[in-house]
C-alpha cells in the first residue's frame, strides 16, 4: 500500500540524508514532539509529518543512509500505510516491533546517529544510548535539528492571542494555586520547579491561549518558586496590553529559557523536575550549570487532574448542552438520504454547526472523526475534502468528536447504524456495549489505577475473540487538552492511582478492517461511591457517566445483556431523555423520546 512513488518526500529525505552526510552523521533520531512534549503540534513542529508525509499523533522516525522507518501504534496502522511511501520507510507497528529493536538490527558499530535533545526524554535518551553502545556506534545530541535545516518553508512558531480564564470557570484564583504548587515545592526540600507541560502552566496561570490547533493552550515555559513566585517564559507578542498579571509572575523572552536554567543551577538553588515530562536537553543544561535537578514527579499534573467543584459542575452542565448538540445531530442523520448526495464531511460540518450555537463553545477539541464503513476501522481517521466517502446504506457511521467549551472539554463517541444493520454489526456492538457498562458500573477502592481496570472493558470481547489496539480511557483536561494525564485506563502504562475528580473516558472498540468500526464513548468523572457494600471496610470509589447522548438502539441485541445490563441502559437513557428534554424543541424531544425508548421496544434484527 502507501503512496507509490512520492517524489515530494523522496527528495527531502535525500536531502536529508546528505546533509546528516556533510554533518558527519549516519542517521537521525526523529520523534514526533516538540520541547513541551506536545502531542498536538503547531505546523512548526510537524517534523515527521514534514519528511514522511504521516499526520498521526504518535510516531518515530528513524532515518539511516540506506533505509529509513515510520513507528506509530496500533490507532494508525491502516493510516500509515496510506498516507507514507513505503518505499522509502518501512511501517512499523511501535509495540510490536519498537524502534529501538530496530536500530539495534541496523545500527552498524561506528555509525553516528544523531537526535534533538529537546525532543526526548531522559529515559527515551539512556534507551536509546543503550541500543547505540551495544552495536558499538555513538549517540551525538545536535545543535539545530537537521530536519529545520532542510525545511525552507518552515512555518514560524505561532503567536495565539492570550486570555484570562476567568475565576467562574477556573473555580480557584491563580495566585492560590501557584501557593499550594510551591508549598508542594517546598515539600520536595527544592527552591524551584521546571514546567515544560503547555496545560500545567496554562492551568497554574489560569490563562489560555491559541497556539496549537484543537487545544487552548500556549506555548511557553514556567520556572515556579518554592513562595509562589514564578518566572513566565513566553513571547511578549501574544500578551494583549489589557493583560493584568499577578506581581509575583515576570515575563521573560521564550527563547532565554534554556539559558535561564543554567544560571539557575550555577546560583545554588535546588532545581525539580519531572524527568518524564522536561525533555533531556533542559536537564542538559540544570547538569551543565552544576547542579543535576532533583527528579521528582511534577504535583502540578496531578493537581490539574483532580477537578475542583466549580470545574466538576461545569462540566456536567457542557455536557449537557453538548449532549443537546449532539442529538440535534443525531436527528439530523436520521433523516437524511443515503444515496451518496452526502459524504462524511457533510456529517462533520452539520456538528459542528449545532455546536456552535452554544455562546460558551470555542471550537472543536480535535479533528472530529466521521468514518464511515471501511473508515470507521481507522481508529484516528481524519476525514477530507478530497477522500469523503459517500453515506451509503447497510453500514455504519462512527463519529468521534468533542467540544472545547469555556467550562469543560468534551469527548464522545457514538456508531450510528445506516440503513439495516447485520447481526454481526449488532453483536458486535453490543459485546462493545457490554464492556463499556461493565467499567461504568465498576467499583473500586481507594489506590486502585486504569490499568487494574482496564481488562473490564475488554472481558466480552475476549470471550468472543476479539480486542483493540488502543487504550480504554484517556485523562481529559477542562477547557485544556482533550488527552491529559497522568490517569488513564489502558494495558500498560496506567499505574497512577484513580482519585476524586478526575474525569476520564471509557471508550471500548471494536475494528473489522475493510468493513466497519464500533466505538462507544462517554466521558465519567471518579467520584466517592455514596454507600459501602454491606460489611466493607474499605472506602470505595465509582464512576458517574458524564456524557449525554443515545445509544443506536437499533445495533444492540437484548438478548446479549444480561438484566443489570439491560438496566443500565434503560436508566441512561432515561437520563439522557430528562436532562436534554427541556434543551431541545417538541420535534428533538419527540425523536429523542424514541431514541431512549426502553429495549423491550428496540428493533432492527438483521
């Protein structure tokens, strides 16, 4: 598969290769990243996508003088191989085949491979460095990454306007949450703290920006101060002249960050940082003035993670008038002719149209994913002008989007039957359903993480020999980024416990490639279970579904779910019913009052 013949990306990865020549290297490290560890990147940073011509939002790029490698997971697998020529990169799945079992395949003893020390971590680095040290070849940090070398027309960094985020929908003022961080410093017997993550100080600062697409955020840096005091390092262009901010933040050039954290070290201070988080290069620099930081993990991460009351409550209310938006579209889509006059991107356009009649909606949190048959097995499909595909029947739509609102982000997915669904389709679905209840319902004590939960969400899937490739659940920031940790619900690397306030998603699929997609997402919030069990001695914890939306009855077999899930479904959707009735108009309530029908009253058996 692959794009057969790309002349575009075979030049630059040429020139590429020459210029790592002329460099004295023999390769380069290339991870799809930026100094903040973002995973959504403004144009600048597109780096991989630049060279190999893949848009996904997970990938290394590994290029040697005689073969080069694109590693994603196993959400982009199909996209890949679409979108990258695979005569240029192979494609590799980055679980089963990591990069750095790759290199150590093709590295060869006294090559030079080259890496961006602002783009990886510390262990990413010492992973990599035990690979080189193994094939007796060296890993050389470069200056100016090679690719922004090639890049004649390199967009310029952006410069998104900066906005208070105003005290109703932080729920706590700036000036106290700075306090509690630099108490949490003062507890680390530190002086100072090194934020590189665009959402903590956006968060800490309560201020939101424009610099990245689908996430409100700026790009900057922060140093904060055992007393609260902190040092801003951002450009002063983005910074309205109305802007009033606390006397104990300065501004200070974005670019003297680095050097800062030089003097810093060579001033005496002890110096914390979050080593998964600040990229190698930065720790570089605390090292060279003297002083190698303490490595602790960030407190701001997981502060921002546990919602305080005012953001819990304006989350419910987004999501109910999100879920307004929602079923407003759901309606629409019920009606329309599926004769090929409409394409995914006209089911893109129509939501975000009814989401912009809300006042506090500020645009999408991601790119919304309308696939529809064969598209909707591309876990993070992305739809375009060009490659719509037409709306046809006896298939299904899977339509994953979400809302940046003033009060919350959302997220939420739903698969919609077109025309008759088969009973594969609806079996399917419903062993899906059966997952995502059985984490809805779960709970859970005090300590416990997303990954002791994880396999719930799987268990009906399993049964039937099937799986995916993705996590359960990702961290969701409020009116931040759409994926924040450090919680998640996944196989691997989801050790942090679950804690009050938190709010998550619970988003089981299940993929038939060249057919269809199912997924099924709400959004909950971890919150104190009101009763123990009868006997218990252990404070538990459960979920409360914050999303309201129907569920395509037509794909669900009753007799599939057993009577607590039968249940289940049959309270949500009386909730969805009575929390959106009075949000809508007499023909919305109308059809959604048969879309929450009890399941006694579903039908559409293949």
């Amino acid at each position: 598969m692959g794009t057969a013949g790309d002349p575009i990306h075979a030049e630059r990865l040429t020139r590429l290769r020459r210029l790592l020549g002329e460099s004295g290297l023999d390769g380069l490290w290339l991870p799809r990243t930026d100094p903040h560890g973002s995973e959504y990147l403004p144009p600048h940073e597109e780096r991989v996508a630049w060279l190999s011509g893949f848009t996904g939002s997970a990938a290394v790029v590994i290029v040697l003088a005689d073969r080069a490698a694109v590693f994603t997971d196993g959400r982009y697998t199909l996209q890949v191989r679409t979108e990258v020529d695979e005569r240029l990169f192979e494609t590799c799945h980055i679980g089963r085949d990591p990069p750095a079992s790759w290199l150590a395949r093709h590295l060869q003893p006294g090559q030079r491979l080259g890496y961006d020390p602002y783009l990886v971590t510390k262990a990413e680095r010492e992973r990599i460095e035990r690979v080189c040290r193994r094939r007796g070849a060296d890993l050389v940090a470069v200056e100016a990454n090679p690719v922004d070398r090639i890049w004649d027309d390199r967009p310029p960094p952006p410069l998104g306007r900066v906005r208070v985020h105003e005290l109703a929908y932080a729920g706590r003022p700036a000036h106290e949450k700075r306090r509690d961080m630099g108490r949490a410093v003062a507890e680390l017997d530190a002086d100072w703290l090194v934020l590189t993550a665009t959402d903590a100080i956006c968060w800490l600062l309560n201020l939101r920006g424009a610099d990245i697409p689908f996430n409100p955020v700026i790009l900057s840096f922060a140093l904060l101060h055992r007393s609260g005091r902190c040092r801003w390092f951002v450009d002063r262009r983005k910074l309205p002249a109305d802007l009033e901010l606390d006397g104990e933040v300065s501004v200070e050039p974005y670019e003297t960050f680095a050097a800062a954290l030089e003097e810093l070290a060579r001033g005496g201070g002890t110096v914390v940082a979050d080593p998964k988080l600040v990229r190698a290069g930065f720790l570089d620099r605390l090292t060279a003035g003297g002083r190698p930081p303490l490595e602790e993990d960030d407190p701001v991460v997981l502060a921002k993670a546990r919602k305080n009351p005012v953001e819990v409550e304006g989350a419910r209310r987004a999501h109910r008038r999100d879920g307004a938006a929602v079923v407003r579209f759901l309606r629409w889509l019920d009606g329309i002719p599926l004769d090929g006059s409409l394409t995914e991107m006209d089911v893109v356009r129509r939501l975000e149209e009814e989401r912009r009649q809300d006042p506090l909606y500020r645009g999408p949190a991601f790119d919304t994913i309308a696939g529809h048959g064969p598209d909707g097995a591309i876990v993070h499909y992305r739809v375009t002008e060009e490659g719509a595909r037409p709306l046809t029947p006896d298939t299904l739509l899977l339509v994953d989007s979400g809302g940046q609102y003033l009060d919350a982000t959302t997220d939420i997915t739903r698969t919609v039957a077109l025309g008759r669904p088969t009973r594969a389709m609806r079996e399917h679905f419903t062993r899906v359903l059966k997952g995502h209840i059985a984490l809805a319902t779960v709970r859970f004590p005090e300590g416990t993480s997303g990954g002791q939960l994880d396999s719930l969400a799987r268990l009906a899937l399993w049964q039937a020999g099937l799986d995916y490739d993705h996590g359960t659940g990702h961290g969701v920031g409020s009116y931040l980024c759409v994926h924040e940790g450090p919680q998640r619900i996944a196989k691997t690397g989801s050790s942090v416990a679950l804690e009050p306030g938190m709010i998550l998603s619970n988003e089981p699929g299940c993929y038939r490639a060249g057919a269809y997609g199912i997924r099924i997402e709400n959004l909950v919030l971890v919150r104190r279970a009101a009763e123990a069990p009868e006997g218990g001695d252990r404070p538990l914890l459960e979920f409360e579904t914050l999303t309201l939306a129907p569920l395509d009855r037509r794909l669900i077999l009753p007799e599939l779910l057993d009577g607590r899930e039968r249940a289940w479904v049959d309270a949500y959707h009386a909730r969805v019913r009575d929390g959106l009735a009075p949000l809508l108009d007499a023909d919305h309530r109308h059809w959604l009052a048969a879309a929450c029908a009890p399941l006694e009253e579903a039908s559409g058996e293949a």
